[in-house]
C-alpha cells in the first residue's frame, strides 16, 4: 500500500501516525480526570467511575468481542474472595490464597488482593467457572515458576495480573477446578494456557518472558476476547488453535483488540490455525520474523492495526497460508 513511497516519507508517515494516535485531544483529557488520555470503550466503561474500586464487579459489563458481555459472573450469589496470603499449595491450597479462590472455591466468586505480592505457584493454576481474578488497584506478580490454565472452564475474566517467567511443568498432582485434586501432565511454560475453555476474557494484563509463549487458545476453545494487554519480550506470543490436525478448532472465535504488542515479540501475534480472530486496533511496536501468521484456512479479519516494522530485519507484517481475509487501515512500513 505505501510501496511507492520514498524511505524517508514512510519513516514521516511513521510518525505522523504515531502522533495522531497517541496524543490525546486536550477536551478529552480535561474530562478526564484519571488518566488525561482518551480511554477506549472498554476503559470508559469501568474507570470513568471514580468510586470503580468499590464496584469492582461492575467490570464485567464492560466485555466486548466474542466473549460477550461477561453478566453470568456478577448477581446475588457472587462471593467476593480476597487474597492475602501470597503462598501456594498446589493439592491443599490454604484459605487466603490465590489457589484456594481460583480452584476450591465454587460457583461465581470475584477474586481481589489485599496488598502488592509476588504469587510463585508451585503447579499450575487451574480456575473454576465463574471466577474472576481481579489485580486492579494493587501490583500482582505471577512470576517464576507455574502460570495460569483454564480447563474444560467457562466464564472466566483475568484483569490486571503482570504473569512472566512461567517455566514447564513436570506431570503431578494438583488442585482442579471442580475443587478435587487430579494428575495433571506436563505442561508447556505458557502465561496463559487455554484448552477447551469457552467465554473467557483476559483484559488489561502484562505477559512477558515465558519459557513457552505467553497465551495458547488451545483444543476447542472459543469465545474469547483478549483485550488491553501489554505482551513484551516474547519470541512465540500468542497461539490460536492447538495443531494443524485439531479440527475441532475450525469453530474458534476469538477478539484480539486494544493490545499492544513489544518491544521485542518475535512472531505469532497471533499465529492462528482454522478458526476465526477479528484483530482490531492493536498497536505493534515492531517484531523479527512476523506480525500475524496463520495455516489451515483460518479467517482474520485485521482492521484499524499500527503496525510499525523494526529498522533493520523483517518488515513483513504477515505470514500466511491461505487466509481469507484482510485489511490493513495503518500498515506502516
Ligand atoms: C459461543 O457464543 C455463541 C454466541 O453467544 C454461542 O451461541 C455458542 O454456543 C458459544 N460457544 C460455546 C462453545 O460456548
Ligand atoms: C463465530 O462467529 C461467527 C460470526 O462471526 C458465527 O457465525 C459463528 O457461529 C461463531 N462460532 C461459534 C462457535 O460461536
């Protein structure tokens, strides 16, 4: 599309895109008195509520995309369940910690944390239906060791958790989301596992330097949105579909929007096989081998993305097989 351009109008042209998104219009940012940056609808939606830190199930309105609104979370019966014990026991969790809320308990339950902690778990997390895990307001670390997966799950939101340096797993014993204690095999060291989960929304968290990648949609998994995350020093960042051979996944659906992608992501941003993602509005500060990729006849729909190729190395922003769709409104080269 720019391909006529001189090297020296893209690199202007870099810019000027640069600055039309990221500076804010001043009446916007007098209204707002939070962050003095225009927010976008899913921000809007929560944090123009200056007492939102007494609402924090509000949030759950506040979904876009595939997963839907996130409504079967909240209501009457929804336990509110706060962390205060950074520990982990991957078989019998104790009260106050983040397994014992994610895993023991059951039903809709709406996660917090009582101050800043660093979790290292010991295996990996596996959440229950209905839970929200909710980092808002405090710096929570999952970091070190085992990260998060959600299995055969429904109806989960993620917001606000910094999850990095998750290693592999070896097979053993662990915790499960129906709250009973199952073996669990070896585990890649992802940040974000998703294997046949459904009505999943992962908002506003930063992944970065796993071992793995940083977020598989994985073996049937559909209806997800992933949105507002900041995903960093990745060589693979984010898979969408289990393998080439994986049928099932022709029926995925997953929103990929408002995510910012770098410094340093590698490829697979996202790398999708069969099903369908709709890329809308992410910004993309740069990469090595390539943007977005796919095989297997998936669908994506790219719309309104910043792209902004690395100085030297690939500037290819896709690397496809058989794609359906596409369409770039800001490829920068
Ligand atoms: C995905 O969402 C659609 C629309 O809400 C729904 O019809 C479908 O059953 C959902 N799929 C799964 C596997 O939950
Ligand atoms: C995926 O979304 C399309 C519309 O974009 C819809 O027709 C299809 O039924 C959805 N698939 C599932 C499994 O929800």
């Amino acid at each position: 599309m720019a391909s006529h351009l001189t090297h020296s109008n893209q690199y202007v042209l870099a810019i000027v895109i640069a600055i039309i998104v990221f500076t804010p219009k001043l009446t916007s940012a007098k209204k707002s008195k939070i962050i003095g940056l225009k927010m976008n609808v899913i921000d809007k939606c929560w944090r123009s509520d200056p007492e939102w830190r007494k609402h924090h199930p509000q949030l759950a309105t506040c979904s876009m995309g595939y997963a839907g609104k996130m409504t079967n979370n909240i209501g009457e019966d929804l336990v509110h369940y706060k962390v205060t014990d950074p520990s982990d026991d991957p078989v019998n969790p104790k009260q106050g910690t983040l397994r014992y809320g994610a895993s023991v308990i059951q039903g809709k339950v709406w996660i917090t944390f009582q101050r800043d902690m660093v979790i290292r778990l010991m295996r990996p997390l596996l959440i229950s239906s209905f839970t929200t895990i909710d980092g808002r307001g405090v710096n929570v670390h999952i970091a070190h060791n085992a990260c998060l997966m959600i299995y055969k799950a429904t109806n989960i939101i993620i917001h606000g958790l910094r999850i990095h340096h998750c290693k592999p797993q070896a097979p053993g014993m662990v915790m499960g989301s129906n709250g009973k204690v199952m073996p669990l095999g070896q585990v890649d060291g992802d940040a974000i596992r998703l294997v046949t989960a459904s009505k999943i929304w992962i908002d506003h968290n930063t992944l970065y330097n796993c071992q793995d990648g940083l977020l598989d949609v994985t073996r049937g998994s559909t209806n997800v949105t992933v949105s507002n995350n900041w995903f960093r020093f990745q060589n693979k960042v984010m898979l969408l579909g289990h393998d080439d051979g994986y049928i099932r996944d022709h029926k995925m659906n997953v929103t990929v929007v408002y995510n910012h992608f770098g410094p340093n992501c590698n490829q697979r941003m996202p790398r999708i096989r069969h099903g369908y993602a709709h890329v809308v509005n992410n910004m993309y500060l740069g990469w090595l081998q390539y943007a977005i990729g796919g095989s297997m006849e998936p669908s994506l729909k790219s719309e309104a993305n910043l792209f902004i190729a690395p100085t030297s190395g690939s500037k290819e922003v896709i690397n496809f097989s058989n794609f359906i769709s596409n369409s770039y409104s800001s490829i920068v080269f």
